[in-house]
C-alpha cells in the first residue's frame, strides 16, 4: 500500500519529492522517486508484500518501463507463472512487478487480468507514454491536473495543491453532488482544475493529450427468463466465492486482522477467514458506551469471536467526536459528509497499534440486500398500485402517528421521506431517499448566488446504473445505484481516507469483481426472500454463525450523530453554523439554517445528516480556503 505522484512536463524540480512527502500517513516504511527530463514518479511506501525488494519506483529488466502502484494484486502469483511461461523473468517477489510484466505482455488490455485493488501509472520510456489505471470498484484513488504541457497526479489533492499553478477554485458541480449526497462524484472533486481518474477506468497521456477509457462495467442485468439456481445452490455459490476472495486476500507477508462490527458481512468475513486459515486471526470492533445501544453491536462481535476463537479487540468510542474532526477533515481533503467517517477513523487507529492489514465487510449490504431501503423499492411499487385517494390519506396520517427519533431506526423519518416521494416514478423514488438534500430543499437553503451555481441534476450517474438493471426487477436497479456511486465514491473512498489516516491497509472480500458479477446474476427475490434483508448471505453462513448475529436487525456503522448535536456536539454545531458566519459566507439562507437547527435541538424533526452536511462544508473552507483570506460567495 502506498501513496504515489509523478510529473509530466516542466514543473519545479522538487515538485515530486515535496508530493511525495504530503502523502508520507499513506506509506511511513519507505520513499523514492525517479526522474528523467521533465518526467518524475514517487512513491512513499506502506510495505506489505516483498518487504525487502518491492521498493518503488520500480523499473523492469530491460528499464524501458517504470512504475509506481498503490494497492495489492490478489492474483499476482497466479499471473506471474501465466507470465513466466511466456518467457518474463523476474528480480523479485512483488506484485508491483508482476505489473510490470503484465503491461510488457498486454499493453493497456493488462488491467482485464488484475484481480485486486490498484491505482498505478507506468512510464513507458520508449513510448514517451505515461499510462494509468484505476481498480474497477475504486478501491484506491487517483487524482490528476493538466493544463498545457503540465500533468500532475497523486493519491490524494493536498499532493497536487503544492504546486502553485494547482487552483483552489470550486467545481459547483461537485459541491451541488455533495450537499445531494454527502461525497463527491467519481470523475470531479471539490476543485475545478483537479480530476479524479474514475473507477474501472485507464487513461493514457502522450503528446500532452489525456485519454480515457472504462475497461469494466457492471454485469447486464438478467432477463426474467433466465434460469436460476435454486436456494440451496445460490447459497452455496455465494459462500465458496466469498471464502475465495478472502483467501486471496489473506496475501501478506506482515499480520492482519479483521474489522468485525458484529453484523453479517464482517461475521462472514471472520467465517469464510477462519474456513481457509487454521492460525491467528486478531478482531477488531468499535461501541459507543452506555445509553446508545440501537448503535452498539459489540455484544454480537463477541459471540463472533468466541466462535471462531480469535484474539479480539474493543475500543469504546466516548463522543469527543469534535476533537475528531480537524483530523478527518484533513484527510478527505474534500468535503466529506457520512458521519461513519468518525467509527471508522477511530477503529482504524486502534487496529493499527496491532497489525498493518485489515480486512472489512464493506460491500455486503450493496451486493445480497442489506439496507432496509431496499425493502422500500418492494413496498413502494405496492403502495404506488392503491387508489390516489388512498395514498392521500396515508401521506397525511402516517407521518403522525409514527414519531421521529434519535435512534438508529428512525421510522418516523423513513416514514416521512417514503410518502414524500411516493408520487414519484421509480427511480426518483429511491434515489430521492439516499439525499441528503433533495432539489426542493436545495431551492429552499440555498441563496441566490449559490442557486445560480447549482444548475442541472445532481444524479445522472445514479439514473443512469438503474436503468440497466435487470430480473425485471427495480430491486435490482437499487442495487446498481449503490454499486455505481455509493460504494466507490463515498464507503471505499472513507475506508480508503480512514484507514491510510493510520498507515493500515483494508481489504474487502464483498467488492472483488467476480463476487459482484455472481451477486448480479442472482435474482433479487432470491438474495432478498420477502422482507428477509441479505437473507441468501444469512441461509449461506448459517450453520457456522450464531443465531442472535443472523436474527439482529441491521444497526449499520454509524454513531449516534442525533443525540451528539443535541450534547456533546451541540457547541459544535452553535459554532460552525452560527447565523452571522453563515450569512457572511453567502452559501446558504441564514433563515433555513436556522430552521433547521431549531427543529433538530427540540426535536421535532430529525436533521442530522442534514447539518452534518453543512456542518463538514464549513470545516472543509475553514481548512482549505479561508488560509488564503476568509472566502465568500459574493
């Protein structure tokens, strides 16, 4: 694992080393760079693989080819003797030159036979081509800026923003993509001049041009007359990929372990590791003390390790979240607004005191039906079918008699969001329920100036993953949505962010790319039999994992945000949001601010997410633009 940079083009001679040393959390073992002309690539490396002869840059036998990579390549001794076969000779043990080999052999068409998690650029010296790539989940990130004959990429934009001609300007488009969802889409980010290298995506510069091309997409949905494997099949198809992914991810030469929350993906996690290693395997989970148990799973990551016998460990997390936040901030670089950001930085932390490879359930819940969101798309085509009168009534009714709470189930806040959307076709329904704000509540925050920056939609990309669903199923368009926009850009982007914050390496089993294609071709009827959520994944584990952690319901990894912003987190949210700071800076109205922070403290409507999401805008201008003078929009 690694943070990498490189330069193509005249830029100051120690523009490289000065990136490199920015991304210095990513990889604390080793550092390099290589220079040629106006061409230079650096790496700071976190060493997992090949401790003594994997130092990067790394050039192949011949030195026509040089590279810096950052990730692990699961299938890389496999590939190496397709490779050796061939005729390639190696110097040393790594995958990083596995790469090498397999770029020699293949050219571009070398990605299709990567099976892990990779972002990597590779000068081709005969060539005068600098050629990059990105994993097909986006595991691992790339950012780039070109403007003439400059280019410039990192792992992360503080990298790029040290070299003075990088602009701080904003992309409105990503920000109008944050206040919606919570995260940047997957080809901006929150600065104009800099890019993100998309998932499933190469791209190849030559002659100052930048290419583009996508190399993998999810699966074409299955026709409803497809033929289905039974039950019993379909389970046992899932486990034997899941125990295979697992085992491909246990490749290290250093200790790693597992983070286990007590929910089902992490328990199959620790089921499937224990299933292909007979040696230590070390647990990790994070709770949240007393008073909070709708938010607290540590109970049930307990019976997981005592079942499997592992050397488990807890960390409670106190709500001194606000000591937090500076940090997290810092290691987004953009405005990043899923407040499971704060557990997964703080079991990061403690689980990198133990081991230096970690891995994660992340990607269960969007590949067998995990949210119970999913279950709405089933429940919202029935009430779509009732008479208009009917569903008048009920939208009138209903959201007064189911309350709104502070809990992990909000029903009343579920409630409140599905006969508000009912009207709407699929998928402006579901989509509608993963905002934060929707258009109408944009219109309504914010200001003038601001509307006139927040032109067109925000969701083309999610519109576009559900139209190609599948099984004659929108279930299945749902889980496209989540497989095309919130799994990459939001939860591997905060795994990713989290984890390197400490120099720890995460692995997820659930988002190798042969699990998600088998995932896709399973009816969603059959991963999710009636109201059962990931009941496929439950009927696969069952005869090894406890029954209370398959009969729980889904808590998710999140912290009790609600009740933090009405204590501990309460100056905070005075403080950031305070009404003369946010009418100086002319983003949003004042008055719906306001509004919004008086219903959550009296706690009438639930705003959580809502002022988590303004609240981290503020911080993030706090961090990156105000050092250059207290910013406005005016």
């Amino acid at each position: 694992m690694c943070g990498i940079a490189g330069c193509v083009g005249a830029g100051p001679p120690d523009v490289v080393a000065t990136m490199v040393a920015l991304l210095a959390h990513r990889g604390p073992d080793d550092s390099g760079t290589w220079t040629e002309g106006e061409t230079a690539l650096g790496m700071t490396r976190l060493a997992i693989i090949d401790l003594h002869t994997g130092r990067q840059p790394m050039t192949d036998a011949s030195g026509s080819l040089v590279i810096v990579f950052n990730g692990e390549i699961y299938n890389f001794r496999s590939l190496r003797a397709e490779l050796e076969a061939r005729g390639r000779r190696f110097r040393t043990q790594s995958d990083t030159e596995v790469i090498l080999g397999a770029y020699a052999e293949y050219g571009e068409e070398c990605v299709a036979r990567l099976r892990g998690m990779f972002a990597f650029a590779i000068w081709d010296r005969a060539r005068r081509t600098l050629f990059l790539a990105r994993d097909r989940l986006g595991k691992k990130p790339l950012y780039y800026w070109h403007r003439g004959g400059l280019f410039l990429f990192a792992s992360e934009p503080k990298a790029l923003l040290r070299h003075p001609a990088v602009s701080r300007s904003l992309d409105w488009k990503a920000l109008h993509h944050y206040l919606a969802f919570g995260y940047t889409p997957a080809a901006r980010s929150i600065f104009a001049a800099i890019a993100k290298l998309p998932p499933a995506h190469t791209g190849t510069l030559r002659d100052g041009r930048l290419s583009l091309r996508r190399y993998w997409r999810l699966p074409a949905g299955m026709p409803t007359s497809a033929a289905q494997p039974s039950l019993e099949d379909a389970a046992a198809l899932v486990r034997s990929h899941l125990r295979e992914s697992v085992r491909l991810r246990l490749e290290s030469d250093v200790p790693l372990g597992v983070f286990l929350s007590g929910g089902v993906d992490s328990s199959a996690v620790v089921a499937s590791m224990r299933e292909v290693t007979s040696g230590r395997i070390s647990t990790f989970s994070v709770g949240f003390g007393r008073g909070f148990a709708s938010y607290d799973e540590l109970p049930y990551a307990r019976l997981v390790a005592q079942r499997f016998a592992t050397d488990h460990h807890e960390e409670v997390l106190e709500p001194k979240v606000a000591e937090l936040l500076a940090a997290i901030v810092q290691h987004f670089d953009e405005p990043f607004a899923d407040s499971s950001a704060v557990p997964t930085f703080v079991v990061a932390q403690a689980t990198a005191r133990h081991v230096k490879v970690a891995l994660t359930g992340i990607g269960g819940d969007e590949a067998f039906g995990g949210y119970p969101r999913y279950l709405g798309v089933r429940v919202s085509e029935r009430y779509a079918r009732l008479p208009r009168a009917l569903r008048r009534t009920v939208a009138a009714v209903a959201p007064r008699l189911v309350s709104e709470s502070r809990s992990s189930r909000n029903l009343g806040d579920w409630v409140q969001r599905f006969v508000t959307g009912a009207e709407a076709p699929m998928p402006d329904r579901y989509i509608g329920w993963t905002r934060f704000f929707d258009d109408a509540c944009l219109g309504r925050l914010a200001t003038p100036a601001l509307r006139a920056k927040l032109a067109g939609p925000a969701d083309e990309v999610q519109r576009s993953a559900f139209s190609a669903h599948g099984h004659g199923d929108s279930m299945d368009g749902a889980f496209r949505v989540d497989l095309e926009t919130y799994l990459p850009d939001d939860l591997l982007t905060m795994a990713d962010r989290m984890s390197m914050a400490h120099s720890l390496e995460l692995r997820a089993p659930f988002c190798d790319h042969r699990l998600i294609e088998a995932s896709l071709a399973i009816p969603p009827a059959t991963k999710v039999p009636g109201r059962r959520l990931k009941g496929l994944l439950k009927t696969a584990f069952a005869d090894v994992l406890p029954a209370p952690v398959l009969s729980h319901r889904k808590q998710g990894f999140m912290i009790p945000l609600g009740a933090w912003l009405t204590t501990d987190l309460r100056g905070t949210l005075e403080e950031l949001l305070a009404l003369e700071k946010v009418r100086a800076r002319g983003l949003f109205e004042p008055a719906e601010v306001e509004r919004l922070k008086a219903e959550h403290l009296a706690g009438t409507r639930m705003h959580a997410d809502r002022l988590w999401t303004l609240m981290m805008a503020e911080l993030w201008i706090r961090e990156y633009l105000d050092p250059r003078g207290a910013w406005t929009l005016r």
